[in-house]
C-alpha cells in the first residue's frame, strides 16, 4: 500500500509539457475552423445586421451567459469606445429588474452558440414587452432563439477546437471577430477621425499623443530657467540646477531665444577651461542653434523630436513666432505625463 502511494506521488510530480508538435497541429486546426466561419458567413445577413445597429436611436444593449457573456462585454465596451452608444445587459439580472433600462427605441442582441439558452429564452418575452428590437446571434441551426427574435444571425461553426467539441473555443472566437469586426464597420459609416477616437480615451497613451499639445504639457513664466548672454557661468549655476530642466535658456531683454545651455555643457566647460570658467559668461558657450518648437504643436511631435539624430535632448524650448520665449517642455514631462 505504501509502495502504491509512492508511485502515485511521483507521476504527480512528473513534469507536464506542452508538445510543441501538438501545439503547432492546433493552431493548425483552429485557422482551419475560422476560415470555414470566413467562407460560410452569409454577408447579406451581416449587412442587415450592421444597417441596424447603424440605424438604432436608442442604446445596443448586448447579452450572453458563460463565455457568451464575456464575448458579449468586450463587444459593448469596443462600441462604446468607439463612441456608439452600448451596455451590456446580464440576463439574470435583467429578469430580476435591470431590464427596466430598456427602452422601444433600444436593440437587445443575444449571443448564443446553441440558441437554446435557457435563461436568453425566458428573458425574449420580457424584451418584447418593453419594445425592444431582438436579434439572436447563434451558430447552430433551428434554435429557439432563432425564431423568437426579430432578427438572426447566424455564424457558421464546424467545430469547437476542444478535442471533446465541448469547451466554447472556436465558437467565442468567432463571436468576437464577427462583434468587432461590425464594430469597425460602423466606425467608418460614422466617420469617425482619430481626433474623434482620442476623445473618447483621453487617459490612455493613444488619446494623449492626438489630443495634447506642447503649451498642456510644457512649463511656463517663472518655472523658467532663463538667463542672459552677458551672465556668468558660475553666476547661473542655481539656476541651472533648480528649475529641473538640466539647462538655461539664453535670452535678450525681449525673451527672444539667443541660445541654451545645458548641465553637459557645463561640465565639458569646465574640464575644457578649469579655473577659467569663473570668468566666461553664459553667451560664449551656449548652443546658439538649438532644436525649438512651438506651443501649438502636438506633444508627441516634441517627443519625437527631442529623439531624432544627430543625438537625442532632454528638452526643448517654447517660442512663438517672433521667437520669444514662452515655455519649455521636458522628456521628463512627456513621460510623467503618459506620452
């Protein structure tokens, strides 16, 4: 007995592996599934389909139970991004109140592999009631959903890649490339510019680099590390060092840019000239040619030129047109700020 149980114990403890063969075969196989959905999806039904949504007043309200469900969000949220206004409705809770948020000018669509779901069924009813459009989306043929809805749609499965054809794989897959494939399709009816997409994901790195510009990200006025021509070097060093920009911006009496001088400027200042450096004024060692831009600009055209050869910078100076000072914007304030 003891014996037995040692033996169970170490296999175990066996080291699983996934055989690379195997692995590559069903990726094989699953291309194989798709493309059979890609040839069989009848276009003319998936046009009706997109024109509806399209033509909705109200809210695409989209539900599903399991994996169904899951599909059924992330579909929501891609229309929601994308400015079209959906919510995704649970089926349980919906039958136990929230389906007082529908409306008749609103469309319920239901994804379902079977069509037989129980809990889609006995929520059709209720949807009527409120005057909702129903569209069923399901993959096997002669369900009951596909005769309760107003609309169905149906998309073609050969097979789950579960070898047992049980465990929802392929058909998810499917539901998830059919949904935001619509998605995108309304999208371009809508016209919808990348301005318009950035608006709606202001927080994200997409949305910054097309909706913030240099004069919302740079510093301005009296966070200025400025100075003049005539200035000593060794005059300007709390300055260089605690305004956080790394360098000075050389002006005349006007603001307009003369030049800048940088942190690595000065240490090459001052192993090039050692004690000299106490008597050498900002003006004959700055960069006279700097890299500029102007506050107008998209930040993410800063970036990209703080970035571009010969050698990347830490920062560039704001001018206007008359080439006046008025800000300075940072990579460290490009990045703190998502960009």
């Amino acid at each position: 007995m003891g014996s037995l149980s040692y033996s169970l114990s170490s296999e175990e403890n066996q080291e699983q592996k996934i055989d690379p063969n195997k692995l590559k075969s069903l990726f094989k196989c699953q291309q194989k599934y798709l493309n059979n959905f890609f040839e069989k999806l009848d276009h003319n039904q998936t046009q009706k389909f997109a024109q509806t949504l399209l033509n909705t007043k109200g809210t695409i309200f989209i539900t599903g139970i399991g994996k169904s469900g899951f599909v059924s969000k992330n579909i929501s949220q891609t229309l929601v991004s994308l400015g079209i206004k959906s919510q995704f409705l649970s089926p349980v809770d919906a039958l136990h109140g929230d389906i007082g948020i529908l409306t008749e000018n609103d469309i319920l669509i239901m994804f379902s592999k079977s069509g037989n779901t129980e809990e889609l069924v006995k929520l059709v009813p209720c949807v009527k009631a409120k005057g909702a459009y129903l569209i069923s989306i399901t993959s096997v043929e002669g369900n009951v959903l596909m005769g309760m809805c107003d609309m169905n749609v149906h998309l073609p499965l050969e097979r789950e890649l579960c070898p047992f054809d049980l465990a929802p794989t392929t058909s998810t897959a499917i539901q998830m490339v059919f949904g935001c494939t619509v998605a995108i399709a309304m999208m371009d009816a809508k016209n919808l510019t990348k301005e318009g997409y950035a608006a709606n994901h202001p927080a994200g790195r997409i949305g910054k680099s097309l909706i913030f510009k240099v004069k919302d990200v740079m510093k301005k006025q009296n966070e200025l590390p400025v100075c003049k021509e005539g200035d000593l070097i060794m005059d300007q060093l709390v300055e260089l060092s605690s305004k956080g920009c790394g360098c000075l911006l050389v002006t005349d009496d006007d603001y307009h840019l003369i030049g800048t001088f940088t942190d690595g400027d000065l240490r090459r200042t001052l192993k090039a000239s050692k004690e000299g450096i106490f008597k050498l004024s900002v003006g004959e060692m700055c960069n006279r040619k700097p890299r500029t831009i102007t506050a107008d600009r998209m930040a993410v055209e800063a970036m990209a030129k703080m970035e571009a050869p010969p050698s990347p910078v830490q920062f560039l100076p704001v001018i206007n047109e008359q080439n006046v000072v008025i800000g300075i914007v940072t990579l460290h304030g490009l990045v703190s700020a998502g960009l």
